[in-house]
C-alpha cells in the first residue's frame, strides 16, 4: 500500500526524459563505433553499443535499489559519504591508473571506475546537508566552509590531472547563489572571463588604452564621493593586471594542450590537421547533419571515425550528423525540459536538504550539458566532459542516474518528510 | 517564485537557445561544413584512357603506348623511418627526399601527390615489391608514347605532361594537373579524338586515408574510353626511304597524292626520334635539340621559306595565258639583255621556256601580267598587275597557310602592293623594282609543302584538295575534303605540264628520267647568297595517271637537277613501281658530291 503511494507520486515527466535520453545515447553509441564489417546486432557486448546496454541494465539497478532505500539515508550519512570519496579521490591520486594524462581511474579487471565521477553526487550531498538548515552565506566563514566543500575535491581532480571534470565543481556556485550568495560572486569572474577572452582577440593597447579612458570618465562623473574613485580605480587596476597576466597564464600556468585549445577557440582554423582536428571535425560532422540530418548509420564522418571521442566526449556529433538540427534541437529541448524540470521538484521541496541537494543536481546537469555542447560546435575550448546520459561510459552513466533518482526519492517522499515534522 | 530561481532558470533558457542558434547557423545556414563532410571522405581515383594509336596508309604501327609508372605519396600515412627504403629504391641524392615530401605535404597532406613520376617498367619490377609494402606510397600506372619508327618526330609531335600555362587556358575545364597532352603536330591536331576520356572511381576513405568502398556503390563512376585510332595518309615504307636519301642533308620532301590531298612523305631534315620527347628524359633531350645548330626540331615542310626559284616559272605562265597576256604557242625572243640567264638566246614558246628555263622569257611574260595597261601611269599599273597577280597565288595555296592539319603552318610570303609600298613608298614602284620575282626569287617565299601541293595541282590540271594526315579516326574514315579549284583553265595546264615532262625528258631534270614512269617536273637552283644555292624539285608523275606530287627541297647542294630531281626521282620510282631499279643514282645521291 505504501508503496503503492510512493510509485505514484515519482515525477514521471522526468523518468521519461531519462529514458529517452538513454535510449538515443545508445543508439548513437552503436552507430558512432558502426562499421559494416565488423560490427554485429546492437546487442554485441564486444562493442561499445553491447558494453553500454550492460551499463544501462546495471543503471536500472541502482534506480531499483534508490527506490527501495530509505531516503533518510543519504541525508544521514552524507559526510560519511563525503568522506569516503575524499579518501577515495587521493587513493586514486597515489595508485590509479594513468589514462591519457590524467590519473583518475581504478582499474578492477576489465572494468574501470571514475571516482571523480561519483564525488560530484557526495559533493552535493554534503553541500546540502551544510546549506541544508538556512546559513547566512554573507558570512566569510560561513562562506568558506560552504565554497570548501566542492573546492577540496575540485582540488583533487586538478591534481589527477582531469581539469574538465574539475571545472564542473565550479557550476555549484549556483547553488551558493540560490541560497543568498551576493551575485557579485558570478558575476566579477564572468567579466574577467570576458577580458580574458578579449585580450585574446583584440589588440592588448587598444584594451588597455580603452580601459584606462572609462576609468577615468567613471572618475570624472563620481568626483564627489571618495569611495566611488577608490572603487573605480581599484577595479581598473584589476583589470589591467588581467589583462597583463593572460600571457602569462596561457604560457606558464596551463597545460600545453590547454593552451592549444584555447587560442583554437579564439582561431579554430590554426592547424586543422593537428590540435585542431576535433573541433573542426566536430563541426563538420554536425554542420554536415543539415536540416533532417543523414539518417541512422549513414553519417560519414561518423562512420569513417574522422571524429575522435566520438562516442563518449563527442556523442552529440552523432546525433548531429545523423538526425541533423531537427534532432539536435530536440535532444536540447529535452534538456532544457528535464533542467526546468529538475528545478521545479528542487523548488518544491520542504526540507532544505532535498532544495539545495535539488540545485545542486540541476547544476551540474546544467554545466555538463552547456560546455559538452558548446565544445562540439567550437564555442567553449575542448574540455573533455561528457553528455549526461548519452556519452558512452559506465561511471558516467551511473553517477548521473544515482544524482538524479535520489532527487526523484526525495521528492515522492517529501510528504512523509512533512508527516514527520 | 523567488527571484533567484527566475534567473536560474532564465540562464538555462537562454544558454539552450544560444546553442540551438548556434547550430541551426552550421548545420542549416552554412554550406561549408557539408562540403567539408564531402571533401573529408570522398577520394577520385582518376583512371586513365588509353590514347588512341596511330598507322600508316598501309596499317603498319607508327605509335603505341607503353606503360609507365608514377611513385604517389600521402604524407599523412607516411612513416618517416622507411625514407631510406625509398630513397635507395630510387637512387635520390641526399636531400631530395625531404624535399619532395615536404612539397607533397604542401599540397595536401592527405591527398596523393606525385613523388617520383615515369619509373620505367624495369625499375618498376626492381622497386615494386619493397615499396608497396611501404604505408602512404603506392605506384599508379599510366602510359606513355612508344614508337615503332625512330623519326618522323616533326609530324607527329610529341605527349607530355600538360603545363601549368595550358591548363590554366584550357576554357573546356577538362585537364588536370598531371593529364598528358599532344604539345604539337598530329598530337597536338588531334588530341581530342586521341585522349580518349578519363574515368574516375569515387571512392569513400576513413580518416585514416584507407578506402573503405565505392561512393553511392560507384553511382558516380565513370569508365575511361580510350581515345580513338588514327590512320595516317603517310606512307612509312615510302617516308623511311625518303629519311634514308636525306641522310645527311638538310631539307624537306613532302610527297601528296593529288588525287585526294593526302600525305605521303612529310620529311623535315636532319629529323629526330620521337620517343626522346617521350618520358623521363624529355626535357635534357629537349634541350639538347633545341641547341642543336642544325635546327632539328624546326619543322621544315611547313615552317621554312624558301624562295621557290625556277619551278615558280610554270605558275607564272599558267597566270600569263589566264589573263589573256601569252599565247600558249605564242614565240617570244629572248636576247639575254635584261636578267642574267643560262639558257641560250632565241625563240621560245611556253614549253621550250619551261624546258630550259629561261629567265629572259619569264621576265618579259611576268612583265606583262604586272603591266597590263589598264592605266597610263607605269607606277598605277603595276599596282593594279600585282594584285590581280596575287589573288591567282592565292588560289594556289600560296602566301596563305593552306590548311594542312599540323600545327605553325607558314604562310610563305607573296609580295604585295602594301610590301612594296612600305620598302619604296606608295607610287614609286613598278615593274622593275620587283621583276626578280618573275623567275621566283626576290620577296616571294615558299614552302616546301606549297610546292608540293603546287605539284599536285599541276597532276590535278587545275584542282587539289587540302593536303592532310588523317584517313581514318577510329573506325569513321575520313574526310571528304573539299575540292580546292584554282581558277586557271585546264588547257593552259596541259601546256605547262608538256614544258615540265620535257624538263624532266630533255632539261635541267634529266637525271631523273625514267624511260616508263613520264615525270613532270622543274627544278630550282634557289640562289642563296652569300651560301651555296639550295637545289629544289617539283612535280608528278605518271603524266597521264599522277599518283603521286612531290617537292624536294636540299639546302645548299647546288642545281636542282642534281641532289632534289634525283632525290624525287627515286621516291616517284618506289611508289609508283614498288621497287628502285638505279641503284647507281641511289648512290649518287648518298654519295651526296652535288658539286
């Protein structure tokens, strides 16, 4: 009976949207490794399309076991959770596998599992049982604690070496924010952003002579306040010295990979045979989908492997080549629906766990979605994360589906949370 | 809702909508990345026609195509550890390897670029195995002219690989970089029918550059038709012998058969062998050719101008008696008072004239076509003589290109009224400024093709047809070529050609009289100042059956009746009769002693 009631009140709208998001990452996983040759039924477990079918199986059961576990549970134990992938995350750092650059695998047998990937959904989890009960986030300390949270693993993975996946870390400040963050804080790093990015396309005097003319008109028009003139010089400075600094950034603090996909972003058509070659190759199999696209196993550069990645980073070339804007556009309109979706239940919730932990989920799906997207049509450097749900890969697959039915749990079961209060 | 929660979801909105913008701009706005699609995975493998072959009359092989071998690279799938393997394979000098990688990866890194071009099928069968083992190298066969007969070059031209000049007229867009292309003579006459058309096999590769099957299951395919045969008009038995009497000399011979205009001897000497324009060496053999101080490349059948001399005389009283100004038996003295002559002083009529070629006879007979009296004033008359004079030149392919199908024909030279203008002033020229044209020296100008095809209306009584090399394309033959009529009556010819048998029984040609072939000809000792004269022939023969007209042409060897009568007489003998039976005028002619 009481289950009964439970099934009923899952949001169905977002088990749909799931499914069949799975159900096109697989399909686009079997027709990215497709070749007529080799490749057999779907169901091949010897290809990647067989393997991801078994991750999905095995997805169906962790949402099998989120259903039956109580909830209160991962509100109970989430720093012990927390705690465990922290400890895991410099396990991994000390005795994992090095996988193209970046330590961050466990290797049991044949299987490989992502640590990094799992600590996104603890990080959340401890973010929310710290932002939980109401905290007043002008306080510094209060802060610091709460911005520590995500940075010590964010730290981690930047030692690994995995810096798109450190990068997601960062979206949980739009977590901060819902909770009464000054928005000052996402705002001052998206203008230097936007400086950074200009220095690189526009000439540096010019930025430079441009900057130091507005401070001085900002001067003019606030002579009479002390305090203003002190602001407005203050930002002026900061923003030369980043300016300034971007050389030094490019050359002396990032990877030189990184830096090479960065100045393509700015210039993608700088060696297209080499650093070059994703990004252009992404863009031409997705601009070459058209309108309706190519159809199911006829794409190209899908087929003929021009573009690399491209069933775990680079999906969404798939799916542009062969279902063209059309279903490129749908793919993305299911996101947008699931992220409103996700939002609408976080905003719902009567504990306050369950709200952040529900922003939290709904921001790291937002961020994994916009940069993986953004980087497969060339507007964001290649940062090498994946498509939620649909890029090939089990621990990808798994933490997203873990971070999104606890949220589905929590919600079916706010009224018992009521009820007990 | 609270604030916050509206931002939140405005930012989602609005970066979703910045993304589907984004796309809709490359995949429906913008061509570009299709193309690209296209570019990546699309390969055209070119496959080459084979070029049409050409025979003689009889349908003896003059040229064949043999195959070749082009060494193609794609840098991208190159290992750069094998380059000793290919260097030693092809003996490169230190250096050339990069060299030609680094201009192969220039042009595209995944597209195939020549590396070595023209390896001849014996170092191909050397190299072939260890090099296709070789990742990013592969041969790609084509072929090249071979031929069965060392000479002949000046007719039949020569195949090369198309420059970057001619591609870039070329308004038909059908070359390419690296397509072979007839470059001159009958090549270059009939590239059309001979280069056949190119296939081209679209295949799909990965982005590895392997293949990985057809494109649209070869939808797009073309298979290559080979260029189509020629048979030529030449006699090779006949141009062989002809090559072997001017050994050693320098001049032309063009035979024609009057009776359709085709050519049956077409040399030019000292000639060369067509395949060292063929193949890897062509441009150290061109070179050498092009210095050689006997001129070998210089195509003299149709490019050198000659003053034609005597044997222009049978012209001259063809237009005397046309216009009305000389009786066909009419006797004019010649006293030898008013042009230097070896024939004695007397009556002469217009075949004695001819017979012994008098000079005084035809200054008198041209001075009377150029000063008809049809104006008081000398200066005016003259004017008016000479053009009328010009336009019956004209009728007989002369000082006009007459059409043969060879690339550069000369036009030779015919003076006219403007020529004498410009070297004396309008009015202050006649008759005597220019009577040395009379016995076919001074501004007139010939060329050894002319004469023959002058031969050839001479058999024909009044007619010929564009002289040409082509019978047959393939299996169409050719041509019904047009019938050239020069506008003199045909009475008038029986005159000239009766002067001509008598040149040949009686005259200056007698060297070459045969007792059962009748030859009609005139010879010509073309003054040459300050060198020794050039010594020509024209004519026909048999008189009353010509199969066969001919020009003889032996730079600087002394009277036409010597080294060009005997030359023409030897060839008339071998196409008429099929056999020579004076071995000792052979000789003479090989001894080559015209002096």
């Amino acid at each position: 009976m009481v289950r009964d009631r439970l099934e009923n009140k899952y949001d169905w709208v977002v088990v749909a949207i799931y499914a069949l998001l799975v159900l096109v990452g697989w399909v686009s996983i079997y027709a990215a490794d497709y070749d007529p040759d080799v490749t057999g039924s779907i169901f091949n477990i010897s290809q990647n399309s067989g393997k991801q079918l078994l991750f999905i199986a095995s997805a169906g059961l962790l949402i099998t076991g989120i259903y039956f576990i109580d909830a209160k549970l991962f509100d109970t134990f989430s720093w012990v959770f927390y705690a465990i992938f922290i400890l895991l995350l410099i396990i991994v750092l000390l005795f994992g596998k090095e996988v193209a650059g970046s330590r961050s695998w466990f290797e049991l047998g044949s299987f490989r599992l992502q640590p990094s990937e799992f600590t996104k959904f603890c990080t959340i989890l401890a973010l929310a049982k710290f932002l939980g009960p109401g905290r007043n986030l002008d306080d510094i300390k209060t802060l610091s604690l709460a911005a520590g949270i995500f940075l010590l693993p964010m730290g981690l993975i930047l030692l690994q070496g995995d810096a798109g996946t450190a990068l997601v870390f960062t979206s949980l400040i739009i977590v901060l924010y819902r909770e009464g963050l000054s928005p000052l804080f996402i705002i001052a790093p998206l203008i230097l952003l936007v400086i950074f990015l200009l220095t690189l396309l526009v000439n540096k005097t010019a930025l430079i002579s441009a900057v130091v003319i507005l401070t001085l008109l900002g001067i003019g028009l606030s002579l009479r306040s002390i305090k203003q003139v002190g602001i407005i010089i203050g930002l002026a400075v900061l923003v030369i010295a980043t300016v300034q600094s971007v050389d030094f950034v490019l050359s002396d603090v990032l990877k030189p990979h990184q830096q090479r996909r960065i100045t393509l972003l700015v210039n993608p058509n700088v060696d297209p045979q080499g650093a070059g070659w994703n990004v252009m190759q992404s863009k031409i199999a997705i601009g070459s989908g058209g309108l309706t696209g190519k159809g199911f196993l006829n794409g190209t550069q899908t087929q003929f492997k021009f573009v690399p990645e491209q069933s775990t980073d680079f999906i969404f070339c798939t799916v542009g080549e062969e279902y063209g804007w059309l279903g490129t556009t749908a793919i993305l309109a299911l996101f947008a629906v699931l992220l409103l979706r996700v939002l609408m239940i976080a905003d719902r919730q009567k504990s306050g766990f369950a709200k952040v932990y529900g922003y939290g989920v709904a921001s790291i799906l937002f961020f994994h979605f916009a940069i993986n997207v953004s980087m497969t049509v060339g507007l964001f450097p290649v940062a090498g994360i994946p498509l939620p749900f649909l890029s090939y890969g089990g621990s990808s697959l798994w933490s997203f589906t873990i971070m999104l039915f606890v949220l589905l749990k929590f919600d079916a079961n706010r009224a018992q949370i009521l009820g007990r209060l | 809702m609270n604030e916050r929660a509206i931002v939140i979801r405005a930012a989602v909105l609005v970066i979703t909508f910045i993304l589907i913008v984004r796309l809709f701009a490359i995949q429906v706005v913008t061509d570009d990345y299709k193309l690209a699609a296209e570019n990546n995975f699309r390969r055209e493998i070119i496959q080459y026609p084979y070029r049409g072959l050409m025979y003689d009359r009889k349908g003896a092989l003059i040229t064949h195509n043999d195959p070749i071998y082009n060494l193609m690279v794609i840098p991208r799938e190159v290992d750069l550890e094998d380059s000793t393997v290919v260097i030693d394979a092809l003996s490169l000098a230190p250096g050339d390897y990069t060299e030609r990688y680094a201009s192969a990866r220039r042009f595209s890194r995944s597209k195939p670029s020549i590396f070595e071009r023209q390896i001849s099928p014996t170092l191909f069968a050397q190299i072939q195995d260890e090099l296709s083992r070789l990742e990013g190298y592969y041969f790609e066969a084509r072929t090249y002219r071979a031929y069965d007969h060392n000479s002949f070059g000046n007719a039949l031209g020569y195949v090369g690989e198309i420059s970057g000049r001619a591609l870039r007229r070329d308004t038909t867009n059908y070359y390419r970089q690296g397509d072979y292309v007839g470059i001159s003579g009958i090549e270059q006459e009939y590239e059309q029918v001979l280069r056949g058309k190119r296939g081209v096999s679209i295949k799909m590769v990965n982005a590895r550059g392997s293949v990985e099957g057809d494109f649209r299951g070869g939808e797009f395919d073309t298979v290559p038709v080979p260029g189509q045969d020629l048979q030529l008009t030449v006699d090779l038995e006949l141009q062989r012998y002809a090559e072997v009497l001017m050994e050693g000399k320098v001049g032309s011979v063009v035979a024609l058969d009057p009776s359709t205009g085709e050519v049956l001897v077409f040399h030019s000497s000292p000639n060369y062998d067509p395949s060292l324009l063929s193949g890897r060496e062509f441009s150290d053999n061109f070179l050498q050719l092009q210095r050689d101080t006997l001129k070998p490349l210089f195509n003299r059948p149709i490019q050198a101008r000659y003053p034609p001399g005597s044997m222009f005389k049978t012209l001259q009283a063809l237009i005397a008696m046309q216009e009305g100004v000389l009786g066909p038996t009419e006797q004019i003295y010649s006293d030898l008072t008013l042009i230097g002559d070896l024939a004695p002083a007397g009556y002469y009529d217009v075949i004695k004239a001819i017979q012994k070629s008098s000079n005084n006879y035809f200054y008198k007979v041209y001075r009377r076509v150029i000063m008809q009296g049809d104006h008081p004033n000398a200066f005016v008359d003259s004017r008016i003589g000479l053009e009328k004079w010009k336009a019956y030149c004209h009728q007989f392919g002369l000082g006009v290109p007459l059409g043969i199908d060879l690339p550069n024909e000369n036009s030779g030279n015919i003076p006219s009224v403007a020529t004498y203008d410009k070297l004396y002033g309008a009015n202050r020229w006649q008759f005597s400024n220019f009577y040395s044209v009379s016995i076919g020296q001074g501004e007139v100008q010939v060329t050894p093709l002319q004469m023959a095809n002058l031969g050839a209306i001479m058999a024909n009584r009044g007619f010929f047809y564009t002289p040409h090399f082509v019978r047959q394309i393939g299996n169409d033959s050719l041509v019904n070529y047009e019938r050239r009529i020069v506008g003199v009556d045909s009475s008038y010819f029986n005159v000239v050609v009766d002067g001509m048998e008598q040149v040949v029984a009686a005259g200056s040609g007698r060297r070459g009289f045969m007792r059962d072939i009748a030859i009609c000809g005139k010879t010509s000792t073309v003054e040459n100042p300050p060198y020794p004269d050039h010594s020509g022939f024209m004519g026909f023969a048999p008189k009353e059956d010509p199969q066969i007209s001919i020009a003889v042409y032996v730079e600087n060897a002394g009277q036409g009746g010597r080294a060009a009568a005997s030359v023409a007489s030897l060839l008339i003998e071998k196409y008429v009769r099929g056999e020579v039976t004076r071995p000792w005028l052979e000789e003479y002619v090989f001894r080559g002693e015209f002096f």
